[in-house]
C-alpha cells in the first residue's frame, strides 16, 4: 500500500509516496487579492484519466487554492481546502480538483446517473469561458461517484442544462479527501485560436453537510458561479487549436407498437413492427461557428413530459428534452420563458397535444463572429404537419455584459398553402451599480398570420434588481388581441400584464435560521387587465394574484419553509370547465387564501416536503395539498414520490383531482442506469409506464431501450388498471431499441 505526501516550499514541491493518502499542495496564491489566474500545463506525455494525479505533470503544474465562502459567511476562507490545476495538449484540457475533507464518513455521494441533480450531494463545477467573452461558458460537474453533469450558460441566467458534451471525469477517494480528474476535448470547446489564447474560468464546490458554497473567484453573495464579470483565467493556452473536424451519429432503431384501445377496451389503431434509421452531424465551419445537421430524425429516448392537472383555463408550458434542439438553444431565445416566446421549440416536430410529427430533415448554424452570436434553424416537417420551419437570430455585444438583438421566425406550408411571421427585437441591459445587480430589459414583437390584418405586437419592458438584502423586479406587458407567433408560445393575448415582487432577505444568524424572506408589506403581484383597460384600474383586471410571505426562509441544515397569504381575482367572460365535469360561470371571482410550505434538504437519506394551501375558491373551497418523499439508498437506488390532490366544493360542483408521479432509479455504475416513471391522474382517469434502459459504451456512444405504454383507469370500464385484464388492453404501448455511435471520420 501506498500513500501520497506533498511537500510545498517557496514554489518547489517533493512528491513521496507512502500510504494511500493523497496531498496535493499549492503554492500560496494569497486571499482575494492574489491573481485570478492559473498557468496551463504542457502535456508531454499521455495522461491516465483514474483520479489518481500520481503523474508528474500534476506535481509541476500551477495551482490554486485560495478559495472563499459565499455561503455560509461570505468572503472567509473555506473550512475545507480545494487545490486546483490545470494541463493541456494537442487534443484536451485537463483539470485536476482535489476536495480535502475533515470527515470523509460525513460525504454525500448518492448519484451515479448522467445528469442527474448533483444538489444532494458533494459537488464540483468547472466554469469554463472558452470565448473569453464573459457572456457564455460550459459548466460540467461531478461528485465523488464521478456522476457527469454539465449546462451551457448564457447572458444572465439562462442556464441550459439539457446540453450534453462529450467529456470524460474521473474520481477516486482516500482517507483525506476525494479527486476529480476531468478530461475536455478541444472538439468539445468553442474558441478563438490563436497564439495567445485564454480561457475564462472558476471553480466551484459545495460541501452538503455543511451546506457550505465555496468559489475561487466570484465568491460574493450578489455574484456567484455564473456572474462571469468576475471569473478567473486559464493561461498559457497558446497556439491552441481546435480541431476542424466532424461528428457524425448514425443511428438504428426497432419498434414495436401495440394495438391502441379506447377507455372501454376497443380496438382504435392496429400494431406494428417496424425500424428506422438516421444520421445527426456537427461540423465545426470554424473554431467558433458549428454547424448541426440531421436527417430522419427520431426522439423515441426521450423521457415522457411529466403530467398535469391544470386547473386554469390557460394553456401550459413544457420544456424542451429533444438534444437537437438543446445545445445553445438559449440563443434563440426571445420574449419571457413560459408566458410569451418567439420561438418554442416544441412548435416544431410535436402538434399540440404533444404527440410527435415527422422531422425529414434539419439543420442549424450557431456561434460567434466577433462581437456577433448568431443562430440559424432550418426544419422540415412531414405528414400531420408537412412545412418548413425557420428562425434567424443574431445579437450584438454592448458593454461588458449587454447586448442587443433580433429574430425572425417563419412557418411555411407548402403548395401556397400560407405563410406565417414573427419577427423581434430585444435589448438586455445588466449593471454593476455600487457592487449590486440591475438589469433593465426591453424586448419587442410583431407576427403576420394569413387571414388577420396588420401586424400585432407585443412588448415588455422590465427592471430586475436580484441582491442578497433585497430583491426586486416590475415587469410591464401588452399583447395585442392578435398576436400569433407560428413557433412561438403565447400563454394570453389581448391583455396589459404587470408582475413584480419586493423580496426583503436579512440573515439573523439564530435559531438555526440563515436567510429570512418576506413580500411583506408590499405583496408579489400578477396582474392582467384587458387590452382597452388600465393594469392600474380593479375595475379593468380580467385576472389578479397577490401574496404576501409573512414568514419564510432557509435553515442552516438546507431546510425551506414559506408561510403565506393570497389574494386573488378570476373574471372569465365565457364558462370554462376547471375539471370533468364541473364548469365555472362567467363572474368576477374574488377569494383569499393561507399556504404552509416545507422542505427538507435533498442531502438527507430520506427527505420529504409539504405543501398545503386553502381557503375560498370561485364562490366554494378548496384544499391542495403535495406530498414528495425521496429515499436514496446506498449510491445505487434513488425512488421518489410525489402526490398532488386537490379537493374543491363548488357551486357548480364537487371535484377531488389526484395526481401522482413515482419514479425508481438503479444505477448500474455512471454509465448505465434504469429508470421507471409511474404517472396517474383522475382527470384523464389513466395511469401511465415509462422505463428506460440507458448505457454509455464510450462517452459519445448510447444505447436505450424505452417502454412506454398506458392504461385507462375509468371505474365504469371492463378492461380497467390495475386489472390484469386491462394488460391486454393498453390505450397506447411501444417498446423501442435505439443504437447511436458517435464517428470521427
């Protein structure tokens, strides 16, 4: 047996080898006025990737370790020390984090899956600017299973962390601490080559027992991983280049799709077997702009949307999964997430039910061109929807951090069938004003759609002021009644809209307690007035939600709690049903209610959470109520709960609403995992099955096979779940075999 003891003296470190224990020292950088740079090593000789950092590429390298607290207690040293370096070759950047921890048998270590939520466990993320623009970076992460995660960030805080790059980490564990060895292909990295290039970067660690945030750089409560103004450098990067080169991802699939059956077992749609094959590509056209390309395009991985009750009489918004879609899809991004968008990406290859509609071919154009990012989107469609889909987007760098921006969108039906437009602009505006945070916005809007006359707009125009005392945000909207993006999302039209809140976030350091949150006296606000009315008169509020934290916050061990209250206004002109059966008048709704939150910390072994929120409710009552529980067994089984029911007593009628969403995990190791996701709701009166197989050969390479079927849970039918029966009679099935190999030609 063998342990590691380094000794470091006025920058000279002597590497001995006596036990299993590993030392890594750093030469002394100083506190936060030290400089916010680390060297690159030269690699010059092949580098095993096993966590180990026994090579001597690692004993020579540069290295940092003055990192600072911004939670618990900003700016203090960290309670345990993290040493960084760096190397890098023709091919790669390596990256080397040694967490020292004072009490391994205390670690938290529970994932093991590929992107799974790192959150409940001992975490590093590597931030890694590679424009070195201070406006974009990748972010990977792991823990001390060595579980991959990684995101793409953009601009303010759109972080994208449905994107997936081909690297690789590596970990191991001894009596003094856990090591992360990270392997980043250049292929993988967007950059400008040159003979003096430099990466922007910083270092993050999370210690979940002491629910302790630790940064080399950046480390201010009002600034954090993602505040890229104050991130470090990578240096020493010279002549680095990376490769002009093409990935292509052929891929074969196998299905076999069931005999559909209506609620009462008859037969609607014959099964079948069949197979498909396809290609995706990326083509790196210059060291900053990659193009992707796809052909035949199939999505039958990918995770089932998670179900619903929606009791409002407002669509809802589901997020994007399909990987074609995902890598720098914040790019093309204009408008407010979830209320009003230029571009939802679920407008192309899905109709609206969510039901996937033929992608013939595809392809999109992104990066930079100097103070340029741009972003093109070309689809076909074929049967159910048959039309080409398009979105140009550029934005211009202003500032250090702002930018202004445009976007164009079109959806074209063949054989003069029609053409429908959307076109924006968009300026974003974030300042550092006194060490605090301000961000002013403005973005703009109109659409064409065959058949309506002019061009309606739409508009918003907000301020946002995110510190640790307080925080603070107004919005104004106007959506004209007309207002139709072909490939966008519009929750509302023919409204003015205002939102905004007054957070109030002291630190009282007792009882247990870290940050106090109140909305208190001046509540958050939601407010919706029809389009010839004012946001500023009652009268003219077609919709209004008002709440008031009267007591909430975040415990020292993790824990979250919200006390509240609510007053709201419902005005429907038209009634609508709210669930099967029971309809709501037109009328003008007022009622107030009380809401109790509770969580606990994901890094317990078992945690649950409450919520519970009552009171009147369109001239009746109503109590939800959601139940989550996680158990995380042993590194390997993760099973999750939550159940949703609503209870109401209305004049029109009584409802219960009840949904339930289970989940199973068994990780075989970091790559190979099997998930079952359990979906049941009362309102559709089905309950649903998704498990999917997924193993990783090599980085880059998948194999999945998926199950997906379904069942009617109607009590009045003959063939009902969970009668075995019913198994004969599934309302929709498919089992899928899917083989993706990554090539490198």
């Amino acid at each position: 047996m063998k342990t590691r003891l380094t000794i470091a003296l006025a920058g000279f470190s002597l590497v001995t080898r006596i036990g299993s224990a590993q030392q890594l020292r750093a030469t002394p950088r100083g506190g936060p006025g030290a400089p916010a740079t680390i060297r690159a090593a030269l690699l010059r000789t092949p580098l095993t990737l096993d966590g180990r950092l026994d090579e001597p590429v690692w004993v020579t390298a540069d290295s940092i370790d003055d990192f600072r607290q911004r939670e618990p207690r900003e700016g203090s040293p960290a309670t345990e020390r993290t040493v960084v370096k760096v190397a890098h070759d023709a091919a790669a950047l390596y990256i080397a984090v040694r967490c020292y921890d004072s009490d391994m048998r205390a670690l938290r270590a529970s994932q093991l899956r590929r992107d799974a939520d790192l959150s409940s466990d001992d975490n590093v993320r590597l931030l890694i600017d590679s424009f070195d623009d201070r406006r974009s970076a990748f972010v990977l992460g792991t823990n001390p299973n060595g579980a991959m995660w990684d995101a793409q960030f953009s601009g303010v805080d759109d972080l994208n962390d449905n994107w997936n790059g081909v690297w690789e980490v590596a970990v191991s564990r001894d009596g003094e601490g856990w090591t992360a060895e990270f392997r980043v292909p250049l292929l993988a990295l967007r950059f400008h080559a040159g003979t003096t290039t430099e990466f922007g970067f910083n270092v993050r660690r999370f210690i979940r027992r002491k629910n302790e945030e630790d940064l080399w750089r950046s480390y201010g409560r009002a600034q954090g991983l993602y505040h890229l103004n104050n991130e470090g450098s990578i240096t020493d990067l010279a002549q680095l280049h990376r490769p002009d080169d093409l990935e292509l991802y052929p891929y074969a699939l196998g299905r076999a799709v069931e005999t559909e059956h209506d609620s009462v077992g008859g037969e609607t749609t014959s099964g079948y077997v069949g197979g498909k094959a396809g290609v995706d590509a990326k083509l790196a056209i210059t060291p900053t702009l990659t193009a992707d390309l796809t052909v035949n395009t199939d999505f039958a991985q990918v995770e089932a949307d998670q179900q619903v009750i929606n009791l409002t009489r407002f669509p809802f918004f589901f997020p994007e999964k399909r990987e074609f879609f995902l890598e720098s899809s914040g790019l093309l991004d204009l408008g407010t997430p979830g209320r009003v968008q230029l571009f939802y990406s679920r407008r192309v290859g899905l109709d609206t039910s969510g039901a996937p509609v033929p992608i013939l071919a595809g392809g999109r154009v992104y990066g930079r061109l100097g103070p340029w990012r741009v972003g093109v989107l070309d689809a076909q469609t074929g049967t159910g929807d048959n039309a080409n889909d398009a979105v140009v987007r550029v934005q211009h760098d202003l500032l250090a951090r702002a930018y202004i921006g445009a976007i164009a969108t079109v959806h074209a039906r063949p054989r003069g069938r029609g053409v429908e437009r959307a076109g924006g602009l968009d300026l974003d505006l974030p300042l550092i004003i006194h060490g605090g945070n301000l961000e002013p916005k403005l973005w703009i809007a109109g659409s064409q759609t065959p058949g309506v006359a002019g061009t309606p707009v739409a508009w918003r125009l907000s301020t946002d002021n995110p510190n640790d005392l307080f925080d603070n945000f107004v919005s104004l909207y106007r959506i004209d009644s007309g207002f139709a993006p072909p490939l966008g999302f519009v929750r509302r039209t023919g409204i003015w809209e205002t939102t905004g809140h007054v957070d109030f976030m002291p630190r009282p350091g007792v009882l247990g307690i870290r940050q106090l949150d109140f909305t208190f006296p001046v509540p958050s606000w939601d407010i919706i007035a029809h389009e010839t009315g004012s946001p500023l008169l009652s009268a003219d509020w077609e919709t209004a939600w008002f709440e008031w934290r009267v007591f909430g916050g975040d415990r020292q061990n993790g824990d979250h709690f919200e006390v509240n209250l609510q007053h709201l206004l419902d005005a429907p002109s038209d009634t609508f049903d709210i669930f099967r059966g029971v309809g709501i008048p037109p009328g003008r709704y007022w009622w107030s209610r009380y809401e109790l939150q509770y969580f606990m910390n994901p890094g317990r072994r078992l945690s649950f959470g409450a919520f519970v929120n009552w009171g009147p409710f369109y001239g009746g009552h109503s109590t939800d109520l959601e139940l989550t529980a996680v158990w995380r067994g042993g590194g390997h089984i993760i099973v999750s709960t939550a159940l949703t029911r609503t209870r109401a007593q209305l004049p029109a009628g009584a409802f219960t609403a009840v949904l339930s969403a289970n989940r199973f995990e068994y990780d075989f190791n970091t790559r190979t995992s099997l998930l079952a996701f359990v979906q049941y709701d009362n309102e559709n009166e089905r309950v649903d099955f998704n498990v999917r197989f997924h193993w990783i050969p090599v980085i880059g390479d998948d194999v999945f096979l998926v199950w997906n079927t379904g069942y009617t849970t109607d009590p009045l039918a003959p063939f009902r779940f969970p009668d075995t029966r019913a198994l004969s009679r599934p309302r929709n099935g498919a089992f899928v075999v899917k083989l993706v190999h990554r090539l490198t030609p």
